[in-house]
C-alpha cells in the first residue's frame, strides 16, 4: 500500500509539473528590440506606401479603360452615321428617276416598263457597288446559314435537301448574310 500511495504521488508531481510547464508556455511574452520594432514598421509603411501606388494605379487605368470605351461607342456612332450618309447618298439618284417616271406620262405602257427596267438595273448596280450580292439558292443544297426552308416538297427525282423555288430573295453584304433566303425544299 505504502508502495502505491508513493507511486500515487508521483503521479500527482509529474501531473503538476506538467500543468506548470503548460500554463507557462499559454502565457509566455515575445519580446522584440527597438531596432526590430523599427525595421518592422519601415516595412509596413512601405508595404502602405506601395498599396497607395497600385490603388492610384489601378484607379488611373479604370477611368483611362472608360474613356476608351466611351471613345469607341461614339466613334461607332459616327461611322454608322457617315455609312447611312453615303448609302443614302448612292441610292438618291435611283430615286430622283422613279421621281421623274412618276412624273412624266407615258402613254406608251412599254416605254415605262422600259424606264423601270432602267432604273432596276441602276438600283442593281448601286447595290453591288455597295457591296450587296444576291444568295443563290435554286439548284442549290440547303444551307441554313444563307437559307430558311419555309415549305417542304416530296420530290424522289431530287436528292433530299435539294432547293427547288426562291420565295424571297435572299442577300449578303461583303460575305455576311443580312437577310436568308426563303425557300422550297425536297424532304423526301
């Protein structure tokens, strides 16, 4: 028994020492020189100085990216406004002559047509100086890019999305599709 109550108590010491030694570690004070104090806060205004710099920086290039793109709108604002001007400028002609067919009166029915076949030819010309070009469609194969199929025809002599009749004409602008073609097509 005497062997156990000592076995006990030292038990209880080494338990003892081991709290001590803790409650010193959880309450322990690091202490810094002046020198490193010093060179710690040179480093932080540092660190402060150069966060001003890019915030600056940062601020500069947002209002300079605002700029540019305000830039960029009006200057896309302008240059469809000088398009429109030279389209308009281009098709004034054609209409100063469906102007003077109007006016005139022909008795001869083939003499107007003739003027308005004139005058489509010169509507032609203008707009494939501009840079409008027809899709051709019939004979061809349906492409949905340049076409849109509105009705379906059975036909087992063509091949399936075969294009067989233009129900509207269908146009590009310098390669690009502004308005497809809307035709009959072979589904077999």
């Amino acid at each position: 028994m005497a062997e156990k109550k000592q076995e006990r108590l030292q038990t209880e010491s080494v338990q003892e020492n081991l709290n001590t030694e803790t409650a010193a570690e959880e309450n322990y004070e690091v202490c810094f020189q002046a020198e490193d104090v010093s060179q710690f806060m040179a480093a932080l205004d540092e660190k402060g100085r150069l966060l001003d710099e890019m915030t600056d920086r940062y601020k500069r290039l947002q209002a300079d990216f605002d700029n540019f793109r305000r830039r960029t709108r009006q200057e896309k604002e302008e240059l469809s406004i000088i398009v429109a001007e030279r389209i308009i400028c281009e098709l004034l002609p054609i209409v100063d002559n469906f102007e003077r067919a109007t006016a005139s009166t022909p008795n001869d029915v083939t003499a107007l047509a003739t003027g308005v076949e004139m005058i489509f030819r010169q509507l032609n010309s203008t707009l494939t100086q501009l840079g409008v070009e027809p899709i051709i469609a019939v004979g061809n194969m349906f492409d949905p890019a340049q076409h849109e199929a509105v009705l379906r025809l059975e036909d087992n002599s063509q091949p399936d999305g075969m294009i067989v009749e233009e129900l509207q004409k269908g146009y590009k602008v310098n390669g690009r599709v502004i308005r497809p073609s809307m035709v009959k097509v072979v589904g077999n």
